[in-house]
C-alpha cells in the first residue's frame, strides 16, 4: 500500500482510451497521481498496489460495469471506504440503486461531464483525503507521545520506590550512629562511629547532588566554566576518583593516551565526573579481577574515549535506553550499589552541553561493555603548544 503524504491518487475508470485522456487532462495537477483503468478487473489490479482518494467510474461498460466494480470494492475492507463518483448518462432513477453505498460519498455527474463541477467535486475529495492522511498521522505521533510518556511516568514510580528505599538505609545508619555515639566510652570507639557516618554521609550526598544536577540540567541552569584544557589532565582527575574502587574490585587497569597533548574546550570538574562515572560503571558492572581500559586517540577534529571493560554487558534492547533516567537493567540492580539510574543520564547531558556524543556498545549479557565519549577537539590551544 502506498502511503505517501505529498501524493493523492485518484482512480479513473473508462472502456474509452479518449475518455481516460480528457479527464486526466480535466483533472491534472501537480501532487496527484492518476490511475487510468480500461476496465473493472484493470482497476482492482491497481486497486491492489494503491490507496486512493476518489474513484472516478463510468457506469456503462462492457465485462463488469461501474456498478459492479463498486459492488467489489463495498466488499472489501481495504477498498470501501473510497469515494466514488459515478459518471453516467443515465436517469436518475439508475442512481437509486447505490443509496446504500456505505463509504456515504457517492456522487454522480452526468455526461456531458460540465469541467468546473467535476474539478470542484474532485478537490473537495482531494483536500479530505490529504485531511485524513494528516490525521492519521498526527495520532500515530500522539501515541509515540503517549507511550514514551507512559514509560517515563512508569520509570520515575521505579525511581521513586528506589529512592525511597536508598535514602532510608543511610538515614536509618546515621541514626543509629548519633545513637552509639551518645554511648561511645572511648575516644577509638567514637573515631570508628564517625567514619562510618561519614561514609553514610557521602553516599547521602552523592546522591542528593546527582539529583540536583539532573534538575538543573532539565531547567537549563547549569553553568560550566569551560576553558582550554589538556585531555590527560582531566583524565588523571577521573582516574584518581575512580581509582580505589577499581582497586577494591581486583580489576587490572590500564590507560593509553595519544603521544601529543590534546587539548579541550571544557569544564574540568564536570569532565572530570564524566570519565569517572563511566570508570566507576565499568569498576562496579564488572566481577571482581576484571579487566577495565581507558583508551583515548585524536581522530579528524575530535577524540575519542573509549571506557571498555569485560563485565556483565548490556542486553541489547537496553542500549538505547541506558542514557535515560532512572533506566537500569533489572539483572543489573544487586550490582548497582544504590545506585538509581542517574549516572549515564547526566554523563550523556554533560557530554552533549560539550558538543559531544556518548554510546555505548555490548555484544549482550555477560560479554563486557565499551562506552564511547566523543569530543571536538578545542580551539583555545596555548600557543606554547603550537
Ligand atoms: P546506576 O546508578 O544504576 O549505576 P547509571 O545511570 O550509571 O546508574 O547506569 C544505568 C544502568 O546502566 C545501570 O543500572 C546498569 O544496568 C547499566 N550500566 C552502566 N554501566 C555499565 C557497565 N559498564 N556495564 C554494564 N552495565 C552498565
């Protein structure tokens, strides 16, 4: 079936070739197609491999006569909606027998066909189809609307019930620690107290930052402080965050940076906690003594950053949807360490306010994940370095 939303076709029915050729040449312009058929069987041939706006049928034909076509195509789903008009010579009593025509545009004109009535009756039928075209359209946009809201709605309940749950394991610990702290009889007993609040703290903090991030992100308010930056600066920044959890998980890691510097036009800090949290990923979604990588190199304007590791992977019909918030695999949740599916969301908008890319690609469970950061390469280059 063809769908095209520029072209509106229009089915012609006529034994006579002349009769064909003068209403093609009535009825021609530039955004329609005109289908001409010699004869019933010829039009629901054409009928087959098109949709069209109006069928234009000459009553008195030898074989099947234009009531009959319009019989055929009342019968079946595809074709009973088209409006007909039926060119007769006839009475009017001959038109009393299609009352009943379903698709309620029926319309007859008399020959001699007057041109101004036919071209008038063509282009309201013209105008509605393209009206309905348009219709259809815009409610398959609103149903890709309605679901992607739907799915957002759904994943922000996940998130909240996640939420929920992470905010209380820490505020539950600190509680307990003002607890034991009020009862803590040696200067030891209270420092040990105190480290584990404060671990409870960071972890508190961590994630009330990530979402104020994400809320500033969304309202447009986050400022960088962009300036001309050495890649392996803000790499050596990333490393030395992410560093004792790759450590802790045995991973062996390893780096390889181009020759020559490359320098950036970008925020240090906000960098800086991009490369990290796709270490810390690759760290946390991978089995202890892993491998993890960080590989960059120049390529035409740009660099390419590449965090691979040899983890759990990425299911496929995930991947597209890693970047949004609150999105996680479900296999994934015991490794997530509290996380909440705020991570990769803010990396992708933080890569994209630098006028960069991230994906990520994995050949699926189980077969590890290497994310892709790409970065235009800075115009502010010192000129000690040119
Ligand atoms: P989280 O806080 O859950 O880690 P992120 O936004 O950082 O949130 O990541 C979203 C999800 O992407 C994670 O829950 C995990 O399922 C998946 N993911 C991220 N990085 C990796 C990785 N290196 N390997 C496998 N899965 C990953």
């Amino acid at each position: 079936m063809t769908a095209d939303l520029h072209k509106v076709s229009f089915l012609l029915v006529d034994d006579l070739e002349e009769n064909l050729l003068s209403l093609e040449a009535l009825l021609k312009r530039e955004d329609l197609e005109i289908l001409k058929a010699r004869s019933g069987e010829e039009a629901l041939e054409l009928l087959l491999r098109h949709d069209v706006a109006l069928a234009l049928l000459d009553v008195q034909m030898p074989g099947m006569d234009g009531f009959e076509l319009a019989e055929f195509l009342r019968g079946s789903e595809r074709t009973r909606h088209i409006p007909i008009i039926f060119v007769t010579a006839g009475s009017a009593d001959q038109q009393r027998r299609f009352r009943g025509y379903e698709a309620g545009a029926v319309d007859f004109i008399q020959k001699p066909i007057e041109a101004d009535i036919l071209r008038s009756k063509a282009s309201i039928f013209f105008d509605l189809y393209q009206q309905r075209q348009q219709i259809a359209s815009q409610r398959d946009k609103l149903a890709e609307v309605t679901q992607a809201l739907r799915d957002a709605d759904r994943r922000k309940d996940e998130f909240l019930a996640v939420l929920g749950h992470e905010l209380r394991n820490p505020v539950a610990a600190l509680g307990a620690g003002i607890h034991l702290l009020q009862k803590a009889q040696t200067p030891d007993r209270t420092a040990a107290i105190c480290t584990q609040m404060d671990r409870q703290l960071f972890h508190l903090s961590r994630l009330v930052e990530d979402l104020l991030d994400i809320a500033r992100i969304s309202e447009g308010k986050i400022s960088l402080q962009k300036q001309p930056i050495e890649l392996a600066t803000i790499l050596q920044s990333a490393i030395e965050a992410a560093e004792p959890n790759l450590k802790t998980a045995g991973h062996t890691f390893s780096v390889a940076l181009p020759d020559k510097p490359v320098w950036l036009e970008a925020d240090h800090t906000r960098m800086a906690q991009v490369m990290a949290n796709l270490l810390n990923n690759a760290a946390k979604y991978t089995p202890p003594g892993g491998s993890v990588s960080l590989t960059a190199r120049q390529t035409d304007g740009h660099v390419q950053i590449d965090v691979a590791d040899n983890g759990v992977g990425i299911p496929l019909e995930m991947q597209s949807q890693i970047f949004q918030i609150f999105a996680q695999v479900d296999e994934h949740r015991e490794q997530s360490a509290g996380g909440l599916g705020i991570g990769l969301a803010l990396v992708h908008q933080l890569v994209a306010l630098h006028n960069g890319s991230i994906d990520v690609q994995s050949e699926g469970q189980g077969k590890g994940s290497t994310f892709t950061v790409r970065l235009p390469v800075g115009e502010g280059v010192p000129s000690s370095d040119l």
